[in-house]
C-alpha cells in the first residue's frame, strides 16, 4: 500500500492515497456502497419505483433491462442502444439512475473521487449519458436532489505516538455528479516523529481502510 499524504492534515481523493490499483478499487467499491445507501434513504430517493445502481461489469445490457422496464409507452432499440455503447466514448453507464415514473423527476448521478482528472471523466460520463437520453426520447435527468453536505464516518484515534482524526466526506459539485475525499487531521505528540512521517501516512491508508469496513469500530493498528 502507498500513500502520498502531503501534510498533517488535509482532504484527498482515493487516487491520490492508494497506488496499489487493487487497494484504490476496493476502497472506491466501498465508498460507492455507502453513498449509494445513504442515497437510497435521502429524500431524491422518494417516489422511486426502482434505483438502478451500476452493477459494474454488464453494465450496459443491465442498464438496458432497467430503461427497457421504466421508458413508459416506448419501445426501446436495444440494437441501436448497444451499439451506441460500443463506440468509445459514446454513452456511459450511471453509478445511479432513479426512476419515478412518467409523471416524476427522474435523475442520474456520477459518483467519483475529488481530483481534477475523476471529476472531469465524471463530468464527461454525466453528459455522454445525457447524449443517450437525446437519442432515444428518455427523460433522465441530471441529479440536483441529492445533495448531501455533512462530513461521514469520523473516527478519532489515540495513540502514544499521535493522534489522528479521519472521515469521509461526499457532497454534490455540479448536477449529476457527487464527488468524495477521505480527509485526516494528523498531530504528532512527539517532534522527533517527524521523521516517521512515511510510516504515519501508511498508518492513516490504513485507517481509512479499516474505518470504511467498520466505521462503528475503528481501532489503531498497534502503534500505542
């Protein structure tokens, strides 16, 4: 596990803590599912008669069943639709897609971490979806009722060594996509560990880690 953890205290996107691309897709896996929870019992979530979440492999085909079940009188192209899928860069697959029905606002949403790079292939997905949507009649519309503000799953550890708080945070940057960062406040209580500064910050990976499997039990990983 890396980590490039820049100071005592900050906010960062998964990419940039985790380099090991195993340890970043699990992380991320995890920080979907508790967004995805959380967004399935916000208010944007209400009068939903069913929340398609991307399954991430067969996306495109599982997304196809979802809109096939909820396009309200119109038949679907499926043909045409996956081979708009087959071109790069064409249409995307949503993290979210709520249906409400033909008289209900429904809505979609990109779920990535906060750094420049995710939030613009983010902003891209939430467009090429938009460009689906055009091409076969759908009404889906970029997400602006889920709008989550508060920091989630804090946690404060105490050691001989330092003392560390962590959580994480999500809010929404722009219609349809909703951005998230792990942040950390870091105090070291003895100066000279100044120079074990490397072994915190893979210290603090791991907390993270170990507080989004189990934020209601976060413990420090044997530095007392």
């Amino acid at each position: 596990m890396g980590a490039k953890f820049k100071g005592k205290s900050g906010c960062s996107a998964p990419s940039e803590i985790y380099d090991d691309p195993a340890d970043l897709k699990a992380i991320s896996d995890q920080i979907e599912q508790i967004i995805v929870a959380d967004f399935r019992m916000s208010k944007a979530a209400l009068g939903a008669i069913e929340i398609f979440v991307d399954p991430g492999a067969n996306g495109p085909n599982t997304l196809m069943d979802f809109l096939g079940r909820h396009s309200f009188g119109k038949v679907i192209d499926r043909r045409k639709m996956a081979a708009g899928f087959a071109i790069p860069g064409n249409y995307a697959v949503p993290d979210i897609v709520s249906s409400r029905g033909a008289l209900g606002k429904s809505e979609h949403y990109e779920i990535k971490g906060n750094s420049a790079r995710a939030r613009g292939e983010g902003l891209a997905q939430v467009v090429q979806f938009a460009k689906l949507n055009h091409d076969f009649d759908l009404l889906y519309f970029p997400g602006d009722e889920y709008d989550p503000i508060a920091s989630r799953f804090f946690n404060r550890i105490e050691t001989g060594m330092y003392s560390v708080e962590i959580e994480l945070k999500w809010f929404r940057d722009s219609p349809g996509l909703i951005l998230h960062e792990l942040c950390y406040k870091l105090k070291f209580k003895d100066p000279k560990m100044e120079a074990t500064k490397f072994m915190i910050a893979l210290v603090l990976a791991f907390l993270f880690a170990r507080m989004l499997k189990n934020p209601g039990g976060l413990t420090a990983p044997g530095f007392t």
